[in-house]
C-alpha cells in the first residue's frame, strides 16, 4: 500500500504525534467540528491522536478505524458542499493545532492552500491509494456509446479535472481505509492494533456494500442513469453503468445549451426514466430536465455530507435501491 504522507515541518524532539495530541484540545473552541470522542473529557481527548478529515467520508473512514484512540474533526461543516468551501482563518489556525490530516488535493483549493501555510499537521495524501483518474465527460458502456458520443460537450477545462470522487466505489473506499490505517499506525503505533482490528471490520462492511452492488446491478433493464453532476464515475465503471451529468465534476457549473441538449438526447434514447437530484445543489435544473423528457426525479446521495440519518453504509444502500428502482434491476 503506498500511502503518501507529508511529515510535519516542524518536528518536535522526543514527543510522538500521540503525545502531541494535548494540543488539539483547542480544536473544540474552533469552527472545525468535533465528529468522534467526547469533546467535554479533555483528560480522555488528551490520549488520542487528533485527525481532521477534509469531508465526511474520509470523516467516516477515520471514526470508524481510529475508534476510541482519535479524536476526528470534519474540516467541512455539515450539510455544506465541499467543493468550493472556503476555509476561514480560524480553520487554518485550527488546523496547525492538529496532529494529522487527511484529504484529497484538487478536491478544495482553500484547503490545498491551508495545507501549504500550516506546519503542525501530518498530511495523509489519499489521492494515490484510491487511483485518481481524470473526468473526461462520460464513463461509457456499450449502451451510451450507440445513444451518443459523449453525454457532455468537450470542455477543455473540464476534461482535464480530476475526479475526486473516490468514495462512491467501496472498493476505492476500501483501498482509502488501508492507507488510513497505515497512517494511524505511523502515528500512534502503541494503538497499531486496535487500528488494524478497526480495519478488519470496516472492510468487511465494504466488501459487502461491494458485494450487494455487484449482484444488486447486475440484471437491469438499462444501464444509464442521470444524475445532476458527475459525482459516480466510479461507481459506474465499477458495476459496469453508464453517467450521464447535467454539469461536470463540479455540481457549481452551470451546462450549457448544448450539454443540456446532449444529456436531453440521452435520456430519450436510451429510455432513461428518472433524473437524480441531490440535496446540496439547487434541483431546478434536473427538474426542468425530467419535465421535458418525461421523467421523475429522485435523490441519488453523493455523500458529500454526513446523511441526516443512519452513516456511510446506510447511504450506499439507499443509493443501491434508488439505482435499481431506475434502471428496473432484478
């Protein structure tokens, strides 16, 4: 497992990055929010190591293999898209206060930015565990490429971003995990234990979130669903699916005519019923969309935030049920 780690820049003599830990306790006065441990027993917070998570499901990845010996913070508040959020000066400052970070570079500037001012923090770079892989407009099989070339116009910008979107496949998740437990274990290697047990579990909820897609998807009527931005590549190369977006990898973009036109084309030929909304990013436009083409819609979570009820796992399988209620699986 090769795990990109950026070590502190300035190391601190004979003190190990659990001991450190005392200093994060001024976390829980700043904007970046406590997601694990109890934040009111500082002598028990003193003990674990504290780990900021750039967004919930690096969040969720670390609660759950860190269990009792971190301290997790969510970089991102609840209920914000992630995409463009920006970082206030006390998260920055919050952040030099933390013994280490996880994230994705590219996913937010401000962030990526943060990271190059503060020297506190062990960066954890999940970016090469999960393989990254440009977005290039459309993940294709057989069925889109007879409907249409591409689902999207060839927007120079877009075709050259990276799609961030990772933790939609739990079998990239699961590769996330590992080098998340890698870097815990660097970290805090008296726990390395409990982190490896922590994994173990985890990756069996994965395996079987992967294991219900694979059987779940793999008798459908249609393989091409539509969805308000392009957030499940993965997935669809995973389980062999077809996305179509409204707007590219950034739910922010705004389509142009001619996108609309070509993902209004796809919807017609390929029989598509239901058009995905999300619930961070305005619906009108996937709206509009399925009253044209005589769709309904329905919400497909990119969990881009904590769910409002229930956590990852419960997520993925409402998304499973969700998938196969559109595609008319078996």
């Amino acid at each position: 497992m090769n795990v990109s780690l950026r070590p502190r820049r300035r190391p601190r003599a004979r003190r190990t990055l659990a001991a450190l830990s005392t200093v994060a306790l001024g976390l829980t006065g700043l904007s970046l929010t406590a997601c694990s441990a109890d934040s009111t027993d500082d002598d028990a917070a003193g003990d674990t190591l504290s780990v900021a998570a750039s967004f919930y499901p690096i969040q969720y990845l670390a609660e759950a293999i860190g269990g009792d010996n971190v301290t997790v913070t969510s970089i991102t508040p609840t209920n914000v898209e992630p995409h463009d959020y920006e970082l206030a000066p006390k998260d920055v400052t919050a952040l030099s206060s933390t013994d280490l970070v996880a994230y994705v570079p590219g996913f937010q500037p401000s962030l990526d930015d943060a990271l190059a001012e503060v020297a506190g923090p062990t960066v954890v770079d999940l970016s090469e565990a999960v393989d990254l892989v440009p977005h290039d407009g459309v993940e294709h099989d057989d069925e889109a490429d007879d409907a249409h070339e591409s689902t999207q116009a060839d927007d120079g910008a877009d075709a050259a971003t990276t799609d961030p979107h990772f933790w939609l496949d739990p079998v990239r998740m699961r590769s996330a995990a590992q080098a998340i437990e890698t870097a815990l274990a660097q970290a805090d290697p008296d726990h390395a234990a409990d982190f490896e047990a922590n994994l173990a579990a985890l990756t069996e909820t994965l395996d079987g979130l992967d294991n219900d897609y694979s059987t779940g998807l793999a008798q459908c009527e249609r393989s091409t669903f539509v969805t308000s931005h392009a957030a499940f590549g993965y997935l669809a190369e995973r389980y062999g699916l077809t996305q179509a977006s409204v707007s590219g990898v950034d739910p922010e973009s705004e389509p142009s005519p001619a996108e609309l036109a070509t993902v209004k084309q796809v919807v017609q030929e390929t029989g598509t019923t239901t058009i995905f909304t999300e619930e961070l990013v305005s619906p009108k436009t996937a709206e509009a969309l399925a009253a044209e083409t005589g769709a309904t819609t329905a919400v497909l979570n990119p969990l881009e935030s904590a769910p409002e009820s229930g956590d990852y796992a419960d997520a993925m399988s409402a998304n499973l049920q969700a998938l196969r209620t559109a595609l008319a699986c078996e």
